[in-house]
C-alpha cells in the first residue's frame, strides 16, 4: 500500500471521529506534532507545580494548606499520564525530560511568572486553570486515543482547581480592605498572561491549521481566548472585582465581549526564556532531579531484585 493510501485511510478515520491508537499507522509529522504536544503539556503541568508549591507552608489555615497539597499533587499525576502518553508514540521520558531540564522544549509560559502573595493561589486556580480547562475540555475530543482518554480525569481534577480559586478569591473579596487590595492585586498581575496562555494569534500559529485538519486541536487560540474572556467578564461580578482591561465591554452585535491588545512582545520574550522566572524554574527542575537520582536508581534495582525473586521462585 502506497503512502498516499496510507495518509488517505488515516485521514478518513480521524474526518469520522474514529480515534488513532498508538499501533496504527500514522504520518511522521502527526507522530511529532503529538510528541511536542502532549509532553509541552506534562512539562506544564510538572513546572506548574513550583509556584504553588512555594506557597504550602505558607497557607493561612490547615484547610487551605490541605486544598493545595491536593491540587500540587493531581498537577504531578497529570504530568504522569501524560508522560505515559507521549511515551506510546515512541518517545523515552528521559528523552523529554532531558529536553525540558536543557531548555529545548517548552512548557506554559504563565508559569515563569512569580506568585508574590497568597491571593495568586486563588488567581492561579481561577484564570489559569480556567484557562487551562478551555484548552483541555477541546482535548477529551482529539484525535489520538491515548491522550484524549488521559484528559477526562485530568479536566475533572481541573476543574476543582478552578472551583477552589474562585471561592479562595471569593473570601478575600469580602473581607477587609488589605485583603480586597490584595484580591485585586493579584487579579490585575495574572490576568494578560492568562490570555497568553492560549497561544500566539491565529495568523501567527504556525501549527494549528494542520492541527485542526488532524483534530489535535478542535478550536483555534483566538476562540479559546474570546470563550474564556466571555467566561471571566461575567464570574469577575461575583467578586466585585475588575478585570486590568480599559477595552472590555459587551459587543452586542458580536455577542461577546471586546477585549483590549496582548502584549505580544512580553509574550514571545517570556516564550524565548526570559520571562521573570524562566531561568529559576529550570534550575529548580534540574536540582530536583540530581537530587531525586538515588530514588530512581532504588526503584530500578529493587524491580530488577524483585523480577530474579519471581523467576527463582519459578
């Protein structure tokens, strides 16, 4: 069968909904396009972990540091299934890792930003897992069966994550004027780079029309960022907040709202590495996993005794 019959089939099963599994054929660029996806994805999930983490022996009470170690742990879980996933396409942890620790692949740039107080938790769970949700809610519906099936569990942890910033930020709101100050502060620092979030502008992505032709991707960056504005215009009321953003306001012909420029040139500078955090967060990365390499090498050599065990005793 001639490659062109090959591609043809493959296209036919993804136009009909037919999920691609990790032993059929598929095209190179579709293999590599999943890869630099799905382990983009567990990185973020792995470095997101740093700035909440940072903030568990801070907590202000023992039910907020119990929520945080929960959602710090399920960030981890979800880098594990999805590492799991990119693996069944033929890619070594250890070769994603490595580029992660190296600075070759890319995680979510939101995470090079720092978390100054205890109100970016509730920020954090609310814009960036909200944001995280739009984009993973799209991917319980994508075209490689692996990974779409690790995203149902994944978006429902999610979406705790989002529930418990919300109600974080939502006591903050109503209590003193330090703590409404801070509620806002936090708000106004973490809302542009949750946009960012959702990717460079459709005219310059440059992956995401053949993305969407592989259903990858369901719905383009520019959608997913004017969802989410719509989402968060209308729950900010609940808070008695506002949004950083002088632009926004209801378009009724468009039916959502208009939404003022990124800053693109903060966006790719953060994206290259030089965001506020990049270098610490790679280094935090490398020096965990130095320092986690004698855990490693027990797990090996305890497998490999208790793999001679079970042959001896056969």
């Amino acid at each position: 069968m001639s490659i062109q019959d090959l591609e043809k089939i493959f296209q036919e099963k993804i136009d009909n909904e037919i999920k691609i599994e990790p032993k059929d054929w598929m095209p190179e660029a579709y293999r590599k396009t999943n890869i630099r996806q799905i382990s983009q994805h567990a990185h973020s999930e792995v470095v997101g972990m740093l700035p909440e983490g940072n903030w568990i022996s801070r907590a202000p009470s023992l039910k907020r540091k119990a929520i945080l170690i929960a959602k710090v742990q399920d960030e981890g879980g979800h880098g594990l299934y999805l590492y799991s996933a990119a693996e069944t396409l033929g890619s070594s942890r250890d070769e994603m890792i490595a580029d992660l620790h190296s600075g070759k692949a890319k995680y979510s740039s939101i995470f090079n930003y720092p978390s100054l107080t205890w109100a970016d938790m509730g920020a954090i769970g609310w814009l960036v897992d909200g944001a995280a949700i739009l984009n993973q809610v799209m991917l319980c519906r994508t075209s490689y069966g692996p990974y779409a099936r690790a995203m149902v569990r994944i978006c429902k942890e999610e979406s705790f994550h989002q529930r418990q910033g919300f109600e974080a930020l939502l006591v903050l709101s109503k209590g003193t004027d330090a703590q409404k100050a801070m509620c806002q502060d936090a708000i106004n620092r973490w809302w542009w780079p949750s946009l960012m979030m959702f990717g460079p502008k459709d005219s310059e992505s440059t992956n995401s029309d053949q993305s969407m032709k592989w259903k990858i991707k369901r719905k383009t960056n520019d959608e997913l960022r004017q969802q989410f504005v719509d989402m968060i215009a209308e729950q900010i009321k609940v808070l008695g907040m506002k949004l950083p953003d002088d632009k926004l306001q209801w378009n009724e012909e468009r039916k959502h709202y208009d939404f003022g420029e990124i800053n693109w040139d903060e966006f790719w500078n953060v994206v290259k590495g030089n965001g506020p955090c990049n270098k610490q967060r790679l280094a935090a990365r490398n020096k965990a996993h130095d320092e986690g390499a004698w855990v490693r090498e027990a797990a090996i050599a305890y497998a490999e005794k208790s793999k001679h065990k079970k042959q001896a005793a056969a």
